[in-house]
C-alpha cells in the first residue's frame, strides 16, 4: 500500500469511526421513531464507506463495490418496513414517541 492509498484509509477510517459515534449517540439518545430510523442510517453509511476504504486498501475495489451495493439494498428494504411500521404506530398512538408502544394491544 502507498503512503497515499495510507493517508486516504485513515482519513476514512477517522470518518467510519465519527460516524458510529454519532450513529450510536443518536441511536441511545433518542425516543422519536424517525431520529431511530435516521440514526441506524448514519450506522449503515459507516458500514459502506469501511467496506469501500477496506477494498481500496487491498486493492479489491470491485468485491468492495458489489458488497456496498448489496449492503444498500438491504438498507432500503429495511427502511422502508421500518417506516411503515412508524406511519402505524403513528396511526394508533398519534405519537412517534416510543414510551408510548407500551399502550398498544392485540
């Protein structure tokens, strides 16, 4: 590996780290269904650019590639369950608060 292909993956790696920081912050700060769904999409764009600086950095930027596309997909299917099940919980509680869940039955 270069020195220059060394300094892009840690300038990587510092922006892979920050990100989880901020994703799992936000994920155990928060209570508001949306902010949970757009923290576990900071941790999933952390997931992406670590798979693609690793690929770079080994020189297997196609296998990076295919894995981050595939990861991506995954991450829409997901969201987009996860939001419907927010607009019905929305629908039952009036709230996107999660402390409210608690109230639902059946």
């Amino acid at each position: 590996m270069s020195n220059e292909a060394a300094r892009l993956f840690l300038l990587c790696g510092m922006g892979v780290v920050l990100l989880l920081i901020v994703g799992f912050y936000s994920l155990l700060r928060t209570r508001n269904l949306v902010r949970m769904v757009i923290a576990m999409e900071i941790l999933s764009k952390a997931t992406t650019l670590a798979l693609i600086a690793s690929g770079y950095a080994t020189g297997q930027v196609g296998l990076a590639q295919a894995l981050a596309i595939t990861l991506i997909v995954i991450e829409v299917a997901v969201v987009v369950v996860a939001v419907a099940i927010i607009l019905c919980v929305y629908r039952h509680t009036d709230s996107l608060d999660v402390a409210h869940l608690r109230e639902l039955k059946g």
